[in-house]
C-alpha cells in the first residue's frame, strides 16, 4: 500500500517497474498541461539510485525531457522548479525509516500533487498502461548547477549582520554539502557532524526528534558553538539547540525568523503552532491564514492568500518568494541570520520570550475519528469560545488562554492530540477529558 507522496517500502510497495509506470502516468499528466520538461532529484537512501533511475526512464519514455539534479535538499530542487516555471520532482522518504522511499511530483509553480492527483495517480498503476510510440521517446540530461544557484538565491534573502558559530547535523541525509556552503556564503564557521552519505541511517534516525540528537547536543557544547541545527532526510525540516545544548521548540524559531528576516503580511500557520508565537508574530504585523497540516494544503492557502511566510510546529518553514514547500536549508540561513542581530546567546535570546504550555500525545489506535468527531466538536464548544472543523479528521477548540487540538492522519490510524493553557484549564486534564471521550 502506497502512503502520501507515493511513501512505502522500497522493494514492495516501490520497485523499478512500478516506477518506471508511474513516471508514464506522471509524463501523460505534464504534457497534457503543456509541459514537456522535468527536474528529477533525490536523496541518499540506498535504494534511491535505482528507483529514481526507473523513475526517469519512465517519463523519459513517456515524452519528456528529464533533467537529473543528482542529490539534492528539497527546498532546492523545488525552488529550482518555481523559478523556472517547470514541473519537478523528489524521490525521497523524508524522515520515515531507511527501508521507504517515495516520490513527490511537484507543479510548475512548486506545489506538491494534491491527495485527488496521487489517488488518480495510484488508480491508474493498477491498470493497464499504454506507452507511447517508440519515436517519442526523450533524452535523460545531467545538470550539475542548480545548488549554486539556488545558494545565490537564499544568501541574497538573508539579513546577517555578523558571524556565529554553527555545528549542523544533516544526518547522512539531503542537506549535504548545501548547508554548510551556504552558511558559510553568509560568514558562519560551520562544523558539521554526520556529514556522510547515510544511506542506512546509521548514524541517526531521519526524523530530527530531539532524543535522537545527543551527537548535537553534545557538539555543540564541545565546540562552544553559538547554535546547533539539525535537519531530516531532505532537509525540508530544521530542529535547533541554543548554546547551552538545550533544544528549542520550533514555535520560538517562528518567532526569530519574523523579527529580522520576513517582511509583514499574510502568514500560512499552521493551527499546532502556539498561542503565544500567534499573538507574537500578529503583534509585528502579520495576518494569520490557519491551516492544517501537509504541505499541499499549505501551499494552496499560500497561492489563495499571497502569503510571505508559512510554519508548521514541527520544524517546517516557508518561504513562497522561494518555492511553496519547507525549506530547512534556507531557514538555517535566514535563523543564524536572525541571531546575528541579537547581543546575547541563543539562550538568553529565548529565556526572554514567554513559556510555551504545551503537552502533545500520540495515541495508537485502531478506530476512526470521524465516528467521533462530532461528539467531540459538542463537547470542545461547550468549553471553548471558537471551534473549527479544519477538515473530517481534525477539530480545533481556542479560548482566549487556551486551546486543543484532536485530529487523526487519513494515512494511518494514530490518534494525535494537542493540549496548551495559561489559565484555569491545566493541559492535562484537557487531554485526559477529550481521551475519555473518545476512548471511553
């Protein structure tokens, strides 16, 4: 069974000739939209050479021009398309286990295929296909310049005003060799831990979870660096750590990034990230759009709203004037940019912003929310002044102190729920009363 963005395990659910089908089903899908030219890049998972190989082939023979970026983060590849106005593509997994990979196919204009183009996309796998004559058939060509310019592209964005030290982390993965280049461009002295191609995820796990970052942390105090950054497997993700090497939630690196480093206005946020960096962040001038969480959702509010920034809790950051995805590259430039112009530590820098009360839980789970969601939505407006139905499997409920979140992914089965509070509500109780509801 194939996940979001094609996601499953390498050798079952994707193989080469399942591959090399979807790559002419993808090509059928771009041409009839008049595009007869794909960027194709990957990441450093063992089974990528050859099943972004498959890939390639596939809509190489399909009719159109493919152009191979070799490895590379997928901020890059999916600014490299916006900016040149053609479709692109990243075969990677992300942060999932070493065994998956996974594609996702972007639009011109970088957004990630919405759910109705994957499902029509899968149904047709399932089918026969028919290739196209052997005369129109095109070229596979190697392309050797979009990290340097796409490092042009983000040093030009930063606003730095001075130097810092900085121990990054990309974790075997995508972020290689682009992050360190480009924080050096801006004047950092960089030291990288886990700087190899890690195809197996040996020396961490993808996923930039803080327990699975000693290595970091402990770098970071070693060198006396200002700042520690982490990224996952594509570096569409960054996780950070003050000097001290203590981690810092991603709603503060919102915050910080919006001080110094984007201009005001419309704002993709999405509903996990704090009440406290909402106020925060509205207070400069930006005007809040909600969202729920995935990428393409977050992208069409972005087109709908002309936004200049969007963030969810987990450590994605965009920047549309770039592509209208997560961006971990670009966002350690523009973070360690921010920093700069403070005159104290990363640490000091945070001590002095508001706590942040938020307790998140994860409940396996083999039943389905939407046969709960409307008791729940009678229960939350009961308690809470504003409650939003975001979509079937996720409900929202804000007060002026407080706020919860009870959603459940359509790609598995998990429970997932968010409880903040800064008044008579304490966060545990609110997830102790909404887990007995729903699990009785």
């Amino acid at each position: 069974m194939l996940l979001y963005c094609f996601r499953g395990i390498a050798g079952e659910a994707l193989t080469p000739d399942m591959m090399a089908k979807l790559g002419g089903i993808a090509a059928r899908h771009f041409l009839g939209e008049g595009h007869d030219q794909i960027s194709v890049a990957g990441d450093y998972r063992v089974s990528t050479p050859g099943l972004k190989t498959a890939l390639m082939g596939g809509l190489a023979a399909g009719g159109m021009t493919v152009h191979d970026l070799g490895v590379l983060p997928s901020g890059a590849t999916a600014a490299w398309g916006k900016h040149t106005a053609l479709p692109t593509c990243m075969v990677t997994a992300s942060h999932n286990p070493p065994d998956w990979n996974g594609v996702q196919f972007m639009e011109p204009d970088s957004h990630i295929w919405s759910p109705e183009l994957e499902d029509a996309a899968k149904a047709a796998l399932d089918r026969p296909f028919d290739w196209p004559a052997w005369d129109s058939g095109r070229l596979v060509e190697r392309r050797t310049d979009v990290l340097d310019r796409y490092i042009d592209w983000v040093a030009d964005m930063a606003d730095s005003a001075g130097s810092l030290k900085v121990v990054i982390d990309p974790g075997g993965g995508a972020g290689i060799p682009g992050a360190q280049r480009l924080l050096e461009r801006l004047g950092m002295d960089v030291i990288v831990i886990n700087g190899e191609p890690d195809g197996h995820s040996r020396v961490r796990r993808s996923e930039p979870r803080p327990e699975y970052l000693e290595d970091l942390r402990r770098a970071v105090v070693q060198h006396g660096a200002d700042i520690g950054i982490a990224f996952d497997g594509d570096a569409d993700r960054i996780v950070t750590f003050d000097e001290k090497g203590e981690y810092v939630l991603p709603d503060y690196t919102i915050e910080l990034l919006c001080r110094t480093q984007r201009e005001p206005g419309p704002a993709v946020i999405n509903v996990g990230v704090s009440l406290h960096t909402m106020a925060a962040i509205e207070l400069m001038g930006f005007t809040l759009i909600p969202s729920r969480w995935g990428q393409t959702f977050i992208a069409q509010l972005i087109k709908d709203n002309d936004a200049v920034f969007s963030a969810e809790p987990d450590g994605h950051f965009g920047y549309p004037e770039l592509s209208l995805r997560g961006d971990a590259v670009c966002s350690a430039a523009l973070l360690t940019s921010a920093l700069t112009h403070e005159d104290r530590p990363y640490s000091e820098v945070i001590g002095e912003l508001p706590a942040i009360n938020i307790i998140n839980d994860r409940v396996e789970w083999d039943d389905d929310f939407l046969r709960h969601a409307d008791e729940v939505q009678a229960w939350a407006e009961e308690r809470f002044g504003e409650v939003q139905r975001l979509h079937d499997r996720l409900i929202m409920a804000r007060s002026a102190d407080a706020k919860l979140i009870a959603r459940q992914s359509p790609f598995d089965s998990t429970l997932r729920l968010s409880a903040e509070s800064y008044g008579a509500m304490a966060p545990q109780q609110m997830l102790d009363d909404v887990k007995a509801l729903i699990l009785g």
